[in-house]
C-alpha cells in the first residue's frame, strides 16, 4: 500500500494529469512505497454539488495507508498531495471543492499479494 483514489465529479478536466501529479508527490515525500503505490481515479457521473451549479466540481482523494507513520508524516503527505491537485487543475480551482483524506488500513483485516515487486526491482536495481 498505499492507495491514492481520486474520486472526482464527470466535470473535472485532465484527470491523468491529477492521477500523475499526485503519484510523483507522494513518492516525493518518502513516505510511501514506489513498488506498493497504486493512484487510480473514480468518476461519479451522478452528483449534487452547493448551490447545483452546472459548473461546480469536486475532487475528493483519499489515501489509505497502512500503520506506522506519525501524524507530522501523514499531514506532510496531505499536504503534499493537495499541493499537487492544485498546482494541476491551477485557475480551475475556484469552482472545485478540493479534498486529501488518509484512512489508516487495520492490517489485521487486509490480505494483500503483491506480485510486482520482483519485477519493479528488476527494471530498477538502483531503487
């Protein structure tokens, strides 16, 4: 882990631009696994947002992560990821409601197979 999900409303423009920015920020902090990472969005082709203008959008991202990271960690990855959203979708901004969330996983409650970290260590030995 983590997961990074970008739930986001059918109006939000460049949306693999999003899903880029904030898989490079969050391995920016060094925080996180590059050989675990996983960034995928979710579109809500239905939705309500405030006042029901055609125009408003939203993108909610939450992180689920598992144990072990102090609280200054998680808000540096916050931080980090809204960074990233905002400096992507820039002007856009002002008609959006903007989210970063981090859910902490039980590990107790999760199985999780992992078959590509042999082969992401075989294409870069170095990392």
């Amino acid at each position: 882990m983590p997961h990074l999900i970008v739930e986001h409303s059918a109006n939000v423009e460049h949306v693999s631009l999003i899903l880029e920015a904030v898989h490079a920020a969050a391995i920016a902090t060094d925080l996180v696994s590059v050989d675990a990472l996983r960034t995928r969005a979710a579109c809500r082709e239905s939705y309500v947002i405030g006042d029901r203008h055609p125009g408003n959008a939203f993108i909610a991202l939450t992180a689920r992560l598992g144990p072990g990271r102090s609280s200054d960690e998680k808000q540096l990855l916050i931080d980090a990821l809204m960074d990233a959203i905002e400096a992507t979708v820039g002007e856009a901004a002002g008609h959006m409601m903007l989210s970063v969330e981090i859910q902490e996983i039980d590990p107790a409650m999760r199985l999780n197979h992992n078959h590509l970290r042999a082969h992401i260590a075989a294409r870069n030995p170095t990392t």
